[in-house]
C-alpha cells in the first residue's frame, strides 16, 4: 500500500498501488482502452464474494490487457448461486476468440446452468447426469441464437460448473465438476496445487481445437472431488490456468497468498487477481471456494 498525498490537517488516505508484477514485466498496460462497440459488452472486471457456514467465497473477472488495448469486450464470465441450504453451484465460461458473439454465449451459459441444475440433479449417474446437463445448456444457447436470428456457432464458449454438497450438520463436502474445453479446476491442499481432470496432471492446458458449446455436448468430463477442511477450490479460465501451469513462479505467488489462514477481503482478492505477467494477456476468470 502507499500513502496518498493529503492535505496536513486532513487524516491520512491509504491508496492502492498498481496489480503486482510476477516475473518480467507485461509490454502492454492494464488501463482500459476505448469501450467496446460490440453488442451488449460486459463491463470491465467483475468482483463477487460470499461467506456460508464452513465455506468462504471469492470471484473475480478481469479483461485482459490485450481486450483492453484493442477495446474489445471481455468473453469470460462466471456465476454462483445457494441452490438450498446444503447445495451450491458455480460456473466459469470462456467464449472463444475467435467468435464475435462469444461473450454473450459465455454468459448465457452460466445463467443456463442454473436453469438446468433440476434435471442434472434428478439423475443417480453422474455420467448420465452430466451428458443431459451439457445437452440442456445447448439447447438454450440453440434457442437463444434462433430467436435473435444469428448463428449459434457465434455464441462458442467453454464452460466448467461445480455442484458442491456442503451442509452444517455433515463433516463432508463433495463436489461434482463437470466440463467442455479447457477451462480448470484445481485443489489447493497444504500449499500445493492439485488438478482436479486428470489430463492437467501430464499436459499444459493449451489447445488448437478447444470443444466448445453449444456443438461440444459429445465432449463432456465430469470427477468427483471431496474438500478437506483447510482446502480451496479453483475454478478458472485458460487466461489464470496458463500462466500457473507455464510459469512457476505465478502458481507459487497465488498458493502463497491463497493458502494463508484466512481467506483476503474482497479487495485484497481483486489486488492478488489481477496480477500482471509477460505474455499472458487474455481475460482471466476465478472462482475460489475455502473450506474453513
């Protein structure tokens, strides 16, 4: 922090510095640019938190610096919701690139999700479940592109959900991950990061040909994690999973900061988020779950 400069008869002001940097310093800034132009733009960042019985939550969505320079919307969104008093469900979606409407896709997937958690619920299979959850979010995002007249296929986004069982009157706290594309899940367990999908244990997350939704209902993963008193549960974006998993020095800041006893302020967590490193200037999204 640093002290704002202040009139002497006034009390002093504590301001914010700029995002830290981890490793080389980023050739771009992170101020905006000029606003989008695009079709209902996302604002800027996106901050959100929560505090329920045994469980502690922070969110953030940040554009990243090269949306920013250019002006171009950020396509990563995220949701959660208290489905009743002993289940929760949490999304991040990441439009693809390469898509002019995939921001929007992005956030129509989260809100679908939740709109379909009944059906995923009904299922005792979790494979089953998951197949008929992915192919009901499609089929909004289907419905939705018919009906303002453009292609689906514009609407293109990944998407990660975690239903999460807590309650107070059990020691248990099971989580049900279920995706299509690339974003993570990732288990922070006495300082270290554990990938939560098995392939992220062998590979970085990187790909030419990311699945998708609304077309990528065939391509469907889904594990079952169980959170430990102490844990915390990542859910993020490609823009965040990249420069963990690529660069060391980035995951360990993150593990440091993360796995402290108590869990940062709303403020504090946007500060740790939107840290700044060379080369990893996509949009960045998160969803952090303590268990505490």
């Amino acid at each position: 922090m640093r002290w704002l400069q202040q009139n002497p008869t006034d009390e002093p002001v504590l301001g914010i510095p700029e995002p830290p940097v981890i490793g080389r310093r980023p050739m771009l800034g992170s101020l905006p640019g000029p606003p989008s132009t695009v079709r209902e733009s996302p604002p800027d960042s996106v901050l959100d938190g929560a505090t329920l019985p045994g469980l502690v939550m922070r969110a953030a969505s940040v554009r990243g610096d090269a949306h920013r320079y250019y002006g171009t919307p950020r396509q990563d969104s995220m949701g959660f919701w208290k489905v009743d008093e002993s289940r929760l469900l949490a999304c991040v979606a990441d439009g693809l690139g390469s898509k002019e409407m995939s921001h929007l896709g992005s956030a129509a997937a989260c809100k679908a999700a939740y709109g379909n958690l009944t059906d995923f619920l009904e299922h005792a299979d979790i494979a089953t479940a998951a197949e008929y959850f992915a192919e009901n979010i499609a089929d909004d995002l289907y419905g939705w592109a018919d009906k303002g007249g453009f292609p689906a296929d514009s609407l293109s986004t990944t998407f990660l959900a975690a239903v999460i069982d807590h309650g107070e009157e059990t020691s248990m706290t099971r989580v049900r991950l279920i995706r299509i594309g690339d974003s993570a899940a990732m288990l922070l367990r006495k300082g270290a990061w554990v990938s939560c999908f098995p392939e992220e244990e062998t590979q970085e997350i990187s790909s030419s040909a990311t699945h998708a939704l609304p077309g990528g209902t065939g391509q469907v993963e889904v594990v079952v994690h169980d959170l430990e008193p102490g844990d915390m549960l990542l859910l993020c974006t490609d823009g965040l999973a990249k420069p963990m998993t690529q660069n060391k020095e980035v995951g360990d800041r993150l593990s440091l900061w993360w796995s402290r006893a108590e869990p940062p302020s709303l403020p504090e967590f946007f500060w740790q988020f939107s840290f700044r490193a060379k080369s990893y200037d996509d949009d960045r999204t998160a969803i952090c779950v303590w268990r505490v």
